[in-house]
C-alpha cells in the first residue's frame, strides 16, 4: 500500500486535522476585539477618575477568556465556520460593556452603588457559554428541523409564562418578566429564536401553497383567503401580546418577522403589502382602545409639547435622548466625557444615545455598519445554503437582529415610537444578551454545515 493510500485510509481525528484559513483570519480579528475593549476601558478610567484602576482586569480577562474559549471550541467543533459573526459579536459586546461601565462610574460618584457593569460581564460570560453549548451539542443545523412544532409549543409557553401569577413581574408598566427570588428573567428573549425555528418549519412545509396567488382585485393578485389564515393567527397573537403585556416592541417584531420570512419563503411581495397594511390597521386600533399606545404615538408625535414632557411615561426620556445625540456632534465628546447619565434607563433603552453622544456621527456609523455586516453574514450563509430550512432559518434569525435594532434606533430618532426593545448585544440585560449570543451560534453552526446538508431531513415533530 503506497504512502497516500495509507494516509486516505486513516480518518485524523477532526481536532487535529489542518484548521481552515477562516479559522486563522477569525482569531487574527478576535485578538483586535479583545484588544479594542481594553482600550475602551483603559480610557474611560483615563478620562472619568484619571488613573488606571485594578478593576480593569476584572473586566478585561474573564471577558477575554471567554471569547477566546469560545475561538477554540469553534476551531474544534466548527471549523469551517463563518469568520466574521464571532468578531463582531465581540466588539459589539465589548463596547456595550464600556459603556455600562462608564455609566456606573457616575452612579459609583454620586451615591456609591455600582449597578449593572459587573452583572454584565457575568452574564456575557454566560451567554458565550450558552453559544459554545450550542456550536458543541447542536450536532447539526437540520437537527432543529426535527422540532419545528415543540418549538411551536416551547416558543408560546415562554411568551405567556409572564401572565402566570406567581411568578410573572410587571417592571416599568410591562409584564415581561418572570422572577424566582431576586432574580428576574425576560422570556421573551428566548420565545423569538423558538418561534423563528417554527416559522422556518413551517413555511418550509407551506410554501408551495402560500406562493399560489387568488383573483386580482384593483389589477393586483391576492393570496387564497385559505393562506391568509397564518397572517392573520400572527397578527391576532401580536396584538394580544401588545394587549396583555402591553409590549409594542415585541408585538412589532413578531409580526415584521413573520412577514419577512414568508416573504423569503414564497417571493411574494404582496405578502409585505398585506403584512404592512395589518400593521398599520392594527396600530391604529391600538391607539384608539389601549392608552398605553396612545400615550406613546403621542410622545412620538409631540415630544417637545410641555404636557408631554412632563408627564409621567412622556417623551422625557426621548427628548434627553435627541439631545444627547446632538450634543455628540461629528466626533463625540469621548469616551467618559460626555454626559449620558442625563438620559433615563441609558444603560439599556437608551445606550445608542449614550454611545452617539460619546463617539459622535462617525461612531454611529461605525457601529450600525458593524450590524449591517453582521446581518448580511447571515442573509450571505442563508443564500449559500442548501437546505431550505436553513436558509430559512439563518434569514429569520439574522432578521431578528435586524428588526430589533432597527426598532429601537428608529425609536431613538424619531422615526418609529419607542417601544421598550433593547440594542442587541450592547444594551445592559441577561436576557436579551443570552438570546442573542444563542443566535450567534446557530449562525455558526448553520454557516458550518453550508453544502453539507440534504434538502430534506427527518420528520418534524
């Protein structure tokens, strides 16, 4: 047996086999992250208390670790992976916790009680834990696809959890939260990554069906009545969602996901039209029967009105907000030296304003063009994979981020109402921090198995 017949016949073990160039960019591109945020927190501690404190490796090396932890488990277990989506998940990462942490500096001045910034980096820690579980456990991509209809099941148990009596939480007029003790958690967070799985599934399974257009009315073809059916089941359950738990924002990306993956999934666009029309109907409805909604469409519309700004739940909040990105200018004032701490909730609600009054016009382009690569990393791997399901799916998840983000900064502008969602990996919070780092590894995961995978794949339970 020649030399070359031999060594085909010996299967290497996979961790020891040559590692993918995308490997090597990744970790060249994850030692800048790292190196990004140390800087980020060198000057903030340089400009607020004008010294280099001992908490700065408390921060920096359980966060290092953790993200080069997690460079190895892919090295091992994803090695063809997308060399991108974990790097920018990292910097933004890092920048929300700097700017956390410059917020608590303030708080620490001004009554001594540090709030969020070391509850942040634990539940990062966590959360690059829970994404290197599911880069090693999900064994595939289509594995998710065998559970379409128990993520149907577990997607709607965490959204309603909430109502339950006992240990469902109502904090700033939302009840969102369910809580053991003093620890509280957002359901919902994970409910969107459940319900996108099932959203995939089925539209997967319905496709066909739902691609078949009906009669023209006013020259432009409908869809059947029949498959208007799943529009409008989502459009009820977003509305009680908004009704019951009075959360817009949720409600929103519900509803604007669901369009958006059957948009996908068929190539209809009248699907959107409909979706968009639903909306803005629903909207209008809302505003008319729920106060909760009124009061928001009227701090949206009239922010700058005396009776608004005084009220209670007015447009406070968003008109320090404007001010604080106006007051950021071209350049930002620098890291720690502007004053974000003016604006209420800055730390989660409001971080983009506290990071555009830091860092400036230039700042927030740099950051949105960091979601902008992100989200086309995932429509990029949903468009250069083989399965439908995982097109899907990494086009739901990737929209998940996109929706959100584009929701809270429109709200922080003006140009939607605010509706309480926070920026994805930056703003302060477990929840959202969890469910966003899960997403991030089903997208490597799925970018992992590209052109490995059948069109089809067990049956779906």
């Amino acid at each position: 047996m020649s030399f070359t017949n031999l060594t085909d016949a010996i299967q290497l073990p996979r961790i020891i086999r040559v590692i993918p160039r995308n490997r090597n960019i990744e970790a060249w591109l994850l030692a800048f992250a790292i190196g990004l945020f140390a800087f980020e927190l060198a000057q903030i501690q340089l400009s607020v208390l004008e010294i280099l404190r001992g908490d700065f490796w408390l921060y920096f090396l359980p966060f290092a670790a953790a993200s080069i932890a997690i460079h190895f488990v892919l090295r091992i277990r994803a090695s063809e992976a997308d060399s991108l989506i974990l790097p920018i998940g990292v910097v933004l990462n890092g920048l929300g916790i700097a700017e956390i942490y410059r917020l608590d500096l303030h708080t620490v001045a001004v009554n001594g009680t540090e709030l969020f910034a070391g509850k942040q980096i634990i539940w990062t820690c966590l959360a690059i834990a829970v994404a290197a579980v599911v880069v090693i456990f999900v064994p595939s991509n289509l594995f998710l696809r065998r559970y379409v209809y128990v993520s149907m099941f577990i997607g709607v148990a965490l959204l309603l959890s909430p109502m339950l009596p006992f240990i469902g939480r109502t904090i700033n007029g939302a009840r969102l939260w369910i809580g053991i003790g003093p620890l509280t958690f957002q359901p919902g967070e994970l409910a969107k990554i459940a319900l996108t799985v099932f959203f995939a599934g089925y539209l997967v399974t319905r496709r066909d069906s739902l691609a078949i257009v009906g009669r023209k009315v006013l020259g432009v073809r409908l869809p059947r009545a029949r498959e208007l059916g799943p529009i409008i089941s989502i459009w009820v359950a977003s509305l009680m969602v908004l009704v019951l738990q009075r959360d817009l924002g949720t409600s929103l990306l519900y509803f604007g996901l669901f369009i958006v993956m059957i948009y996908v999934a068929t190539g209809r666009a009248i699907y959107v039209v409909v979706g968009l029309s639903m909306a803005i109907s629903g909207a209008l409805v809302a505003s008319r029967v729920a106060d909760y909604v009124a009061n928001r469409f009227n701090a949206w519309l009239n922010p700058f009105d005396q009776a608004n700004y005084d009220a209670i739940g007015g447009s406070y909040q968003l008109v320090q907000g404007i001010f604080g990105l106006s007051h950021g200018n071209l350049l930002g004032a620098g890291l720690g030296g502007g004053l974000p701490h003016l604006v209420p909730l800055a730390e989660s609600d409001f971080i983009i304003a506290s990071l555009g009054e830091e860092l400036g016009l230039i700042g927030m382009f740099a950051i949105l063009g960091l979601y902008l690569l992100l989200v086309s990393r995932g429509v990029r791997i949903a468009f250069n994979h083989n399965d439908d399901f995982s097109k899907l799916l990494a086009v739901g998840l990737s929209f998940v981020i996109a929706l959100q983000l584009f929701i809270v900064i429109g709200g922080v502008t003006r140009v939607v109402p605010l509706t309480g969602l926070t920026t994805p990996l930056l703003a302060a919070g477990g929840s959202s921090l969890i469910a966003n780092w899960i997403i991030i590894g089903v997208l490597l995961r799925i970018s992992d198995s590209m052109g490995s995978g059948p069109r089809n794949f067990g049956a779906v339970n």
